[in-house]
C-alpha cells in the first residue's frame, strides 16, 4: 500500500512538471505567433493588454464614484497626503485608475469611513479581535490609497530603468541608420510595452500638437523622477542646445547606464554577504547548536548507555 501511494505521489509530480513545461512552450509559441502577426499585419501585439488595463480602470472608477462626495473634505484631512504631492505621484505612476487629485483625497475618506462600518459590523457580530478592527480597519482605508499609489509609481519607475539600455540601442542603431528622431520613436515604441511606450508616445503626441521639443523634454522629466531617464532627457535637451548628434548620446547613455547597472548589482551583493552571515550567525548556528544538544541529551537519556540504565 506504501508504495503504491508512492508511485501515485511520483506519477503526480511528474505530471503537473510534464503540463507546466508543455504550458510555458505554448505560451512561448503563442508570443511568437503574435509578434509575427503583428509584423505582417501592423497589429499592435499589446494593444489587447491595454484595453485590459482600460477595463480594469473603468471598473475602479466606478467603485470610486462615491469618493466625489468627500472630495472637499479629503482636501481638508490631507495628512501625509498634501495636493502637490498627491498630484506628483499620480503623475509618476501613469495614473492607471484615472483618478484626479480631487477624487483620490476624496477615496481615502470614504475608505476610512467604510472601514469603520466594517469595524463596527464586525464588533456587533463578535469576531475575533473585532474590538481593534474598528480603529484599524478605518487607518488602513486612509493610508490604502496611498501606499498603491506610491507603489505603483516606484514598481513604474524601476520598469522604466530596466526597459531603457535596450531602447536607446535600438534608438541610436534606428539614427545611425539615417532615420529621424520621431520616425524612429514611433518605429521602436511599438515593440515596447509600459511606462517606456507610455512616455515617448505622449512626447510625440505633444510635438504633433505643435508643443516645443524642450517643453515637451521638461514634461517627461515632470513626469519621472528615474535617474536614468532623468539623465537621458536631460542629455538630449543639451544636445539640442549645443548641438551635438542624438545618435552619439543615445549610444553614450545606453553604455553608462549598463555600466551603472553593474555597479549597482556588485553593490547589491557585497551588502548580501553581511546578511548572510547576520542569518548564519543569529538563526542557522544556535538551531543547530540546539539540535545537537537535544540529541545528545535524548542519547543520555534513552540510549544505550543512558543515566537511566547505569543507574539499574
């Protein structure tokens, strides 16, 4: 009967490794397929994402219609969460959910007053530790808003640096090759997807409405505090001032930031070694110190040689 369960727990294994790798090769397939469509086709191959995200968006917009009754009120009790700053982060996370800053002030006191209902359903009812949900649930409606908020803005930012080496190499090839700057944006940004394609697609946007190309640089470094990207556009706009050649810059920041890259992860793992030996030191060492001793001690006591059978 024991081997029977298992070879039925090894068959099962086997199984769900056998479907997760015949999974990841048809959805490897079905990327290939799309992207090659989209080549013959012009089919944006993320166009399906983003009208996934607008639903998504729509969806919470009207959950949060509410939130416009206590907009003035929001604006009022505006602890940790001041307008400008309020509007710098909607700013900075690609304001996904559409919200104005009126709205999200509003959100966060129409959440505190839901969970204080909440709290005070839950005391009625008598859960367990029901008597603090109704000061905590209230704070972590308040404070909900903004750490998503926040959190977006720094998980859009970090993809933004991680996107950007790739895409001024395809840049600064697209230039070399003797295409313009805007024709190789527009070119290159379809093969891209998040806050990068976002970003360029909006200054193109603003240069075809007539918007100054240093205004319109200015508005992406309003809009993204990265240091990467913040030193790109800050490089093109004094090119642009002195002249020098896009394709040279582009290629010049391409390189630094993969260099910086590098420093950055050779940093990040000289500052792992002190933790490792932090965990190894406080944690690994005294359990296993632990388990020796309790051998050694249930070995004085039931082993062959133990107090108890001396004693007799």
């Amino acid at each position: 009967m024991d081997a029977l369960i298992i070879f039925s727990i090894i068959l099962f294994w086997f199984t769900f490794v056998l479907a997760l790798r015949h999974y990841s090769v048809f959805i490897k397939e079905k990327r290939h397929l799309i992207d090659h469509i989209s080549e013959l086709t012009d089919i944006d191959p993320f166009e399906k994402k983003a009208k996934k995200r607008n639903r998504r968006a729509e969806v919470i917009q009207k959950l949060t219609k509410y939130a416009d009754e206590f907009s003035e009120l929001g604006q009022r009790i505006n602890f940790f969460s001041e307008n400008h700053d309020v509007r710098a982060w909607l700013k900075k996370s690609g304001n996904p959910f559409q919200l104005t800053v009126e709205r999200f002030q509003g959100l966060k006191i129409f959440l505190f007053i839901v969970g204080f209902f909440m709290g005070g359903i839950a005391f009625i009812i008598g859960l367990p530790f029901s008597q603090y949900a109704i000061i905590v649930n209230p704070l972590v409606g308040y404070f909900l808003p903004i750490i998503i908020v926040k959190q977006q803005a720094k998980k859009r930012q970090l993809h933004l640096r991680q996107d950007l080496p790739d895409f001024l190499d395809t840049i600064s090839t697209s230039l070399q090759a003797g295409v313009s700057l805007d024709q190789a944006l527009r070119e290159v940004i379809r093969f891209f997807d998040g806050p990068l394609r976002e970003e360029f697609s909006r200054f193109n946007q603003e240069i075809d409405l007539g918007v100054q190309r240093e205004t319109a640089y200015r508005n992406l470094l309003d809009r993204n505090d990265n240091q990467e990207f913040q030193s790109l556009i800050k490089a093109l706009i004094q090119g642009l001032k002195l002249g020098v050649p896009i394709a040279t810059t582009f290629k010049v920041q391409a390189e630094d930031m993969r260099q910086f890259r590098e420093e950055q992860v050779k940093e990040l793992a000289a500052k792992a070694s002190p933790k490792v030996t932090l965990v190894t030191t406080f944690v690994v060492a005294p359990v296993s110190i632990l388990m020796i001793a309790g051998l050694m001690i249930l070995n004085l006591i039931y082993g062959d040689n133990s107090i108890i059978n001396l004693l007799k």
